[in-house]
C-alpha cells in the first residue's frame, strides 16, 4: 500500500517537473498561424502606390528597370516601367486571375493566361505567376513554428507553411519572421518533393506610418546559377485614391 | 539507208559529237541522280520516323499538338480499353510533358517523354530505363540522345535537377540521373528530350493511366475520345520540306537539260549552215526538204540516243560507287531533319526512264527546230552554198 503511495507521488513529482519546464517552452513558442497574419497585415493594404526599381542580374549582366505600381487589395494591380528606354511605357495590369501586358513597340495589349503565367517575367527570376500571387500567405498556408533562429542580427521564428489547398503553386514555405516588429526577413519556397526552389529575402525595413515595410526584396531562383532579381521600393505610399482608370483595360495604350 | 547516213555524218563530227553526248549523258545522270537523292532521302526520313515515333500512325488526344509545349498538359486523357488491351508489339503507350533541366544550374527547357519500357513496336534504344522499378524515387532515371546530352553538357552518371508541374499546377522537382546516352537515328526524339518511364513520369505528374498519344501498329478503327493521326500526316512537314526543295530541284534540271539541249541546237545550226552544198546536192538528187529534215534531226538525234547508252554505263557505275558510301548529312545536324545516317539513292526505274525519254525527246525538239528552215531552201543557191548568208 505504501508502495503504491510511493509510485503516484513519484509520478505526481515527475509531471509537476515536466510542466514547470514546459510551460516557459510553450510561453515562448508562439502562435504561427496569428504571427503569419500579423505579417500580411503589415504587408498588405486597401491600395498602395510604390515607386521603385527591379534589377535583373542573370549572372552575366544586369538590368535596371524603373517603374511605378498601384495597387488595389489583392485582386487589381497596375504597373508602368519608366526606363530604360527599350521598356519605356511598358505596362502591365492585373485584374484577379487575368494579367494583361502592353508593350508601345507592338502597340498591342497581350494576356498573359494559363502557362505563359509561368514563364519567367521579363528575364526575371519571378515568373509572372509569382509576380501575381494574389493570396495573403495566412489565407493559403497552415503555418506550424519549427525553431528560433538569428538572422540579420534580429531573433526570428522559423515557421513553416504548408498549404490547405493541393492546388497551390508552392506546396511548402519557410518563413523567418521577427516576432517582435512582425516583419518576414526571409522566405524559402519549396518544391513539392521537399527540394528548395527559390529564397526571397527582405532588407531595410523603414516605418510608414503604422507600417514596416522593405526597402529592398531579393529573389533567388536556387535552381540557377548567379542570378538574382532586386526590388528596391523607393517610394511607397499606403491607402491612396487610385484612379479607377489604372485597373481598366483603357490605360493598356501608348 | 538515212540511219546510216545520219550515223557517217555523226561519226564525222568527232569532238564536237562526243561533247554532246558526253554533255547529255552528264544531264541525264545529274537528274537522275538529284531525283533519287530526294527519294532517298524522303525513304529514309519516313524510315526512321515510323520505326522511332510514328509507327503505323498515333491515336492522340484531340488537340494535342506537339508544337505547342504549353497545352501539352491539357490535352492527356486515360488510355482507352480498346487500345490497352493491345500487345507490347502493337502500340507504345506515350506522355509528354514539359519540364525545365537545369544541367550545371543553367536552365534547359525539355520534354519529358515517358513511354511504356515494354513496348517493342518502337526501336528505341532505351535499356538503360528497364532495371529500375516502376515507382520513382528520390532520383530520376533518364535516358538522352547524344545531342541532347551534348547540347545540356551531359553525360553518362551526371545528375541535374528537373523541374516540372504536376497536373494542378503545383511545382516540383528531383534529381534527374542519366542513366544511359544513346544514339537516335531521329534528331525529333532526340534533342531536347528526356526520356523517362511511362510509369515515373504518370507518378511525378499525378496522371495515372494517362497517355498523350498511343503510337499503333496498325490502325484499330475509330476510338471514343482519341483521333487517329495517319503516318502521312504526322510526318507532312518533312514530306512538305521534301517536295518543296523538289520544286527548286526542277529549275537545276531545266538549267542542266537546257545546257545539254543547247549543245545540241548549236551544232545542228551550224551543220545547216556548213552543208548547204550538201543540201543542195541531196535535193538535186531527188530527195525531198522533209527526208533531209529527217536526216539531220536524226543526226542530231543522236548524240541523245548515245548519251543514253553512256548515261547508262556511267550512271551505273557512278551509283553504284555512290551506294556504297552515301551523302554525309551531318552539317544538318543542328536542324530536326530526322535522319542520322548517311543518305543513299533510291532509284525508281519509272523515273529513270521518264528522264530519259523527257531529255530524249527535248534533244530531238532541239535537233528539229534549227533545220526547218532546209524547207524553205532553194535548191540551186544550196547547191552553191548562198541559201542561208
């Protein structure tokens, strides 16, 4: 009988030790799935305008393209490229699933459907599918924390993203989020056999208003050799009345 | 009696007879030989497609069109009984994909071809393929023609990432092995392409039973939901590309045939103009101005019926000579012309006698033309050699 006694408090000890260390584990680990959503609603907005640069570097030489973007939610975008000359009045509008592309020295409007949408954006490593990623990432992934991990001197949270819907392009993502200020510093996208595919990584947050937002996004396709293509986001404005003429198929002329 | 005496003034021409008939009997054997190049080298081209990808013709998916890389993985449907229940020998159950290669992480657009390893109705050399199981693993096994394994920097044992959708779109990719670098006498199946396991490749997309086309051995009658594609009309571009190069092969006939024929025109002129006295002698001994345009048309005829004889002594030989070595093609190499080796004649005897009997009657028409004009010849300024001045 005292034996039997002996063996509950034993036990008792034992869990009363593993939830005293586990509780401080469980209290740092935190919820993946509203971290994720934190992050898009940081990322994203009602409309926003950004002024700013895209440098294609395909290992041998690199381009620079200006351009201006407006957007509104996640279905519509406008983007017009300033320069260089040979990209000059380049326009590209967005409305849901449909992509549309003008170029002033054809003089004609392009849709780009179905599988052009995966070839590669102007020499890019996005393809325009990337490009056009219209779901906030809390919406299409379910996200569990995988680990703690430093990077860009700032403590970060590795979450892992797998997505509800079998149709997603990338079936698997891992992001290193900043619990703190709630910014994404890095973004792995994974093949569905589990091989990496692509990194994206995020650089000089600036407050904007509310907002933190990137000055500088790098996409790597891994799969390539030296390649890199770099958004730098000059100027950007949150919440702007953006003429409804910019999500129209009438702003596709010179 | 006129042979004879057309073959005495023929002989006596000498050289100038011989170059005729050498000229013409050239003509012959160049035209003969070009047509038969041609033949060959069609035969060959359909020899190689039905034997490596055509085979009696394709039951395809209506809509596929091999050219259009994008639709590709719209247009795959599930094999139909009619056709699955067919023997290995007698169809070649075939999915086609598209897929990125990124040999040294260089990307290398390709098309990834499964085929069924049991089929025998094709000659592919694709052994290599046939030790591994039916599920794909971590690595994929690859076979590819010599050019494409050129082209991509591939060899034998070499690994690269493959890079392809699956049938939602979703992105994958796995280790791609070369497990084999083979020779393909078809460059269509061979540059660019990778060739996989019909099985591996249905597993990698998620297409179980799927097919782009089933490749036949004869044709099995309509089937549900699949069109039949004839042999004629899966390889029309390259019989098109054939007979439009025969359109411009005929303007190098006309030009040879003309060369010959003007040979033949110029002395027949000049054998009217040299002989008048001798016209003038015939007539005067009672022949009439039709049986000496006869005697000098067969004259002139003859150095096209000799040409024959030599075309044909030469003509051997030289084809002969020919089919043992054949036309190296390999400056086409960089083209889609689906032939590897080298090209031989394939010489039609109904084609070989239409040329001759062609260039025959245009060496007679070129003999009769300069010596109408003996018709219109007084026989006494003939005679005195002032008829034609």
């Amino acid at each position: 009988m005292l034996s039997f006694k002996l063996k509950i408090l034993f036990f008792a000890s034992i869990l009363t030790l593993c939830l005293a260390f586990a509780l401080p584990l469980n209290a740092a680990e935190p919820d993946a799935q509203k971290l994720l959503e934190a992050v898009d609603d940081n990322l994203w907005s009602n409309t926003k305008r950004i002024d700013g640069r895209l440098m294609i570097d395909n290992g041998r030489k690199e381009r620079v393209l200006t351009w201006e973007h407006w957007m509104e939610g996640v279905d519509k975008a406008y983007t017009r490229y300033k320069s260089p000359a040979r990209e000059k009045g380049t326009k590209m509008l967005k409305i849901e699933d449909k992509l549309w592309m003008y170029t002033p020295r054809t003089d004609r409007k392009l849709l780009i459907a179905g599988h052009l949408l995966r070839q590669s954006m102007m020499g890019s490593d996005l393809s325009y599918e990337d490009m056009m990623e219209d779901k906030k990432l809390s919406a299409a992934y379910k996200a569990t924390f995988v680990k703690k991990e430093d990077l860009q001197k700032m403590e970060c949270c590795v979450l892992l993203l797998v997505a509800h819907d079998k149709t997603t392009t990338y079936q698997t993502r891992k992001l290193w989020v900043n619990m703190e200020k709630e910014i994404v510093l890095k973004q792995e996208l994974y093949a569905k056999g589990g091989k990496l595919l692509k990194q994206v990584e995020y650089f000089d947050y600036r407050e904007l208003g509310e907002r933190l937002f990137p000055r500088k996004m790098i996409f790597r396709d891994l799969l390539k050799e030296n390649t890199k293509t770099t958004y730098m986001f000059d100027d950007i404005e949150f919440d702007v009345d953006i003429p409804k003429k910019y999500f129209s198929q009438s702003i596709l002329k010179r | 009696m006129i042979f004879s005496i057309a073959w005495k003034n023929f002989s006596r021409q000498g050289i100038r007879a011989a170059l005729n008939v050498t000229v013409t009997a050239l003509a012959m054997i160049a035209v003969v030989f070009n047509i038969s190049l041609y033949n060959g080298f069609q035969a060959q081209t359909t020899r190689n497609m039905i034997r490596t990808d055509v085979a009696g013709g394709h039951y395809r998916a209506p809509g596929f069109d091999i050219l259009s890389p994008t639709e590709w993985e719209d247009f795959t449907l599930k094999i139909p009984t009619a056709l699955k229940d067919l023997p290995p020998s007698d169809k070649a159950e075939v999915l086609v994909q598209q897929g990125q290669l990124f040999p040294n992480r260089r990307l290398y657009p390709v098309q990834m071809r499964g085929i069924d390893i049991n089929q025998t109705l094709l000659d592919l050399p694709l052994e290599g393929l046939k030790s591994y199981s039916g599920k794909v693993n971590d690595i994929i096994p690859a076979v590819l023609g010599i050019k494409m394994a050129q082209k991509a920097h591939l060899k034998k044992g070499d690994t690269a990432v493959l890079k392809w959708r699956d049938q939602y779109g979703v992105v994958d990719a796995r280790d791609m092995l070369v497990v084999d670098v083979v020779t393909m006498v078809n460059s269509r199946v061979d540059e660019g392409v990778l060739w996989l396991r019909l099985d591996h490749l249905r597993d990698m997309t998620g297409r179980p039973g799927e097919i782009s086309w089933v490749a036949v051995k004869d044709f099995q009658g309509p089937v549900a939901a699949m069109e039949f594609q004839t042999v004629e009309e899966l390889i029309a571009d390259i019989l098109n590309l054939i007979e439009n190069d025969r359109k411009y092969a005929k303007i190098f006939w006309i030009i040879l045939i003309f060369l010959a024929g003007i040979g033949v025109f110029n002395t027949q002129i000049l054998n009217v103009f040299k002989r008048q006295k001798e016209i003038g002698t015939l007539m005067a001994l009672g022949m009439t101005a039709a049986q000496i345009v006869g005697l000098f048309t067969l004259e002139g005829s003859m150095a096209a019926l000799l040409s024959v004889v030599v075309a044909l002594i030469l003509g051997t030989a030289l084809f002969a000579w020919f089919q043992s070595v054949g036309l190296d093609i390999s400056h086409l190499s960089e083209s889609t012309i689906p032939v590897h080796e080298n090209i031989l004649l394939d010489i039609h005897s109904s084609e070989v006698a239409a040329t001759l009997v062609i260039i025959v009657c245009v060496m007679v028409l070129v003999s009769w033309l300069p010596v109408r004009k003996i018709t219109r010849l007084d026989p006494t300024l003939a005679l005195r050699g002032r008829a034609i001045t």
